[in-house]
C-alpha cells in the first residue's frame, strides 16, 4: 500500500479590498509616505522569508513533481501598478479583483489557462506568457448559462459543454464565439468534451440522470456539429455508464471516461468499440471513492481527480498506478484540497488542478522528466 503524502505548507494568504474610491489624493498621500519608509525598512525581512515548494512524491523518494503556482485572481497574472501596492499596504484599499468563484474544469493552450465557472457563468482566462487576465462568455451569441467541462483542439478552438442549455459552445482563443453545437434534442446534460488529436470527432459526455437512461457518450464532429455516433448507455456493464462525468483522448486516439457511478475509467478504442476499465469502489491508492475529473499527458499517462480524496492519482495507460498527488486540508495551501475538479496536462508536462471550494488552480511542473518516469506505487 502506498504511503501518503504529507506536508507542511504556509497558507496562501490573499488580501481583499473594494473597489470604490473614498476619500481624495491628498487624504492618503501622507500615509503612503510612511508606509514607503516602512516598507523600506522591512525589506531586509522580506527578502529573508523563503517558502520551499513541496516536492511530489516527499523525500527521501525521488522527486517526480514540484507545486510551482496557484491561479486565483486576476492579479496573479497581471502585475499591480505601484501605486496600487502601496494604497493597498498603506489603507487596504484595492482596485477591483476579479477572479474565480466556482470553478470546474481547466484547459491549457501554450501557457494559457482556461478556467470554467458556473457561478459566474463564464471563461476565466489566466494568459501566463503575456500576463493579461480576460473573462468573456457573458455575452449574446456567445452567451454561457451554466458551463462545466471544457477542451481545446489542435487548431486553437474552445469547446465547452453548457449542461443548463445543453449544447457546446466554441469560441476562438480571445474568446470570440464561432458557433453552437448539439441541442435540446440530442443532449440531456452535457458536462464534458473532449477532442481526438486528429480533429475530426468531438467527444460529449452526456451524464444523464436518476430517471433515464441518457448515461452515454455523444460523438459529433466537431465542424460541421453532425452527430456521428452514441456510445454507451445506463448500466454497470462493460461500456455501460452510471453518470459519466468527464473524458479525455489520448495521443493514441483512446477515449477514457470517467464512469463515476461505476467508480471506475472505462477505455474506448477510436471507433467506440469497449477496450478496458480499471479502477473500483475503495478507500486505498488506485481504487476510487468520487472520481471526476481526467487528463492525459504525452506519454499516455492518466491523471484522475478524486473529490473523496481531496487528491489526483496518475496511472499509466493501462491503469497501473504511478504516484498521487494531494490531500484533503482545510486551509488550501498548495495540494490542499476540498472540492477538486477539473484537471489538465500542457504539453509540457506541468498538472493544472481546479478546487472548487477554495477557488484556486493549483499548477505543478515536473522534475527531471515526466510522468512517464514516475515510480510505481509503493510504501517505501
């Protein structure tokens, strides 16, 4: 049996403020004088304080990942003027912070991170490369209502799954909406896609619910938005599903879902055809409790969240599993999870892991390598 991962990690700590201006230039500008010496005689202090990003799997075992950083409000990415860093030191006023409030799934294209959230029924996008910060999806006709899973083709096309209007929306990468695909007919509830590396088949995992047998895979094509095959129904056989919930296709063109009902991940030939599952109901490294969200990386390897776990297990093609990441903890520093969700891979390597309740995506890098080198579980 694997041992856990434990750590000790300082809480994130993020400062809020409001937006409105009170009080004219001339009121706080003595203060920020002070506040310019304070800070100035602090620095040294500053400059002492190191946090050591823990290390995954925990020494003495070989390193294989590294918690790098975690997205949340729009100032993570853009940087604060310096007038605003120090109005806010100086009378804790702040411009206006935008960020997350719930989100769901991740999506990575070059360094830009895609964030659903349902709340504010909306594309949160954290661009690393150019540190800007953009939210679109809240207008007509491009206009989201409750948007859960999301996607991006080869070609730099978003697709995201509406499970309250029940259709995918694609839209470009700024953000311009191109067009709508599946309706009311086709669909029942829509919560993730997921694209082949050849283009040419969009993947719609169709959860279903208590009083149908809607628990399915819908395959359109992702151009023309032609359904082009069901795949699955309501059941706990193989290629049956009990709320399927998210999928990802691997560089092979294999469909992996994840079967939640079923606590397992269930693999799909590219034609539709059953393949394989792994997984089962449990409390112990490999099996699963709440699996929901799935990623896949270069190498084929397979990154399955646990909302149960508070954690992310990574196996490899064929199920056997590698390493596990994270933990259940209530102040949400870094792997510290309540409610996570959505995950993804770049084509870097780095693991992009959404938590819902403490409203973060925490990013991890790899070291020396990838997942394709990560030791086999073990409780040494």
């Amino acid at each position: 049996m694997m041992r856990r991962l434990l750590f000790r990690a300082r809480p994130l700590v993020h400062l809020h403020g409001t937006s409105r201006q009170s009080g004219s230039r001339s009121h706080w500008q003595p203060v920020i004088a002070l506040a310019l010496l304070f800070v100035g005689g602090c620095a040294t202090t500053e400059q002492q304080a190191t946090f050591e990003p823990p290390v995954f799997p925990a020494p003495p075992a070989q390193g294989r990942f590294v918690y790098e950083r975690t997205l949340r409000f729009s100032t993570d990415v853009e940087p604060a003027s310096r007038m605003a860093r120090l109005r806010q030191f100086a009378v804790g006023q702040t411009d206006e912070m935008r960020g997350l409030v719930k989100p769901f799934d991740v999506a990575v294209y070059k360094g830009r991170v895609y964030v659903t959230d349902s709340v504010q029924s909306k594309i949160i996008l954290f661009d690393l490369p150019d540190k800007r910060y953009r939210e679109f999806g809240t207008e007509k006709p491009g206009l989201l209502t409750k948007p859960l899973g999301i996607d991006i083709s080869s070609e730099g096309e978003l697709y995201v799954a509406d499970i309250s209007a029940r259709r995918i929306m694609v839209y470009d990468l700024e953000g311009k909406f191109l067009r709508a695909i599946g309706s009311k007919d086709l669909l029942q509830r829509p919560a993730d896609v997921a694209l082949n590396p050849a283009g040419d088949r969009l993947y719609v995992v169709d959860v279903g619910g208590v009083d149908n047998k809607h628990h399915q895979v819908q395959v359109f094509d992702p151009h023309s938005g032609r359904l082009l095959q069901t795949i699955g129904h309501r059941g706990t056989g193989p290629g049956e599903f009990n709320l399927p919930l998210q999928a990802t296709v691997s560089s092979d063109g294999m469909l992996f879902v994840v079967d939640k009902g079923n606590f397992r991940v269930q693999a799909f030939y590219p034609d539709g055809r059953y393949a394989y599952s792994f997984g089962s109901l449990g409390r112990y490294p490999g099996q699963f409790f709440s699996p929901k969200g799935i990623s896949s990386d270069a190498a084929g390897n397979l990154y399955v969240v646990d909302t149960a776990f508070g954690n992310f297990q990574i196996f490899d093609h064929q199920g056997k599993l590698l390493l596990f990441i994270g933990d259940r903890g209530q102040l949400g520093g870094p792997a510290k999870y309540l409610l996570p969700a959505g995950i993804d891979v770049d084509r870097d390597g780095r693991i992009y892991v959404v938590d819902q309740y403490f409203r973060k995506v925490d990013v991890f890098r790899p070291l020396n390598g990838d997942a394709a080198d990560a030791a086999p579980a073990s409780g040494k």
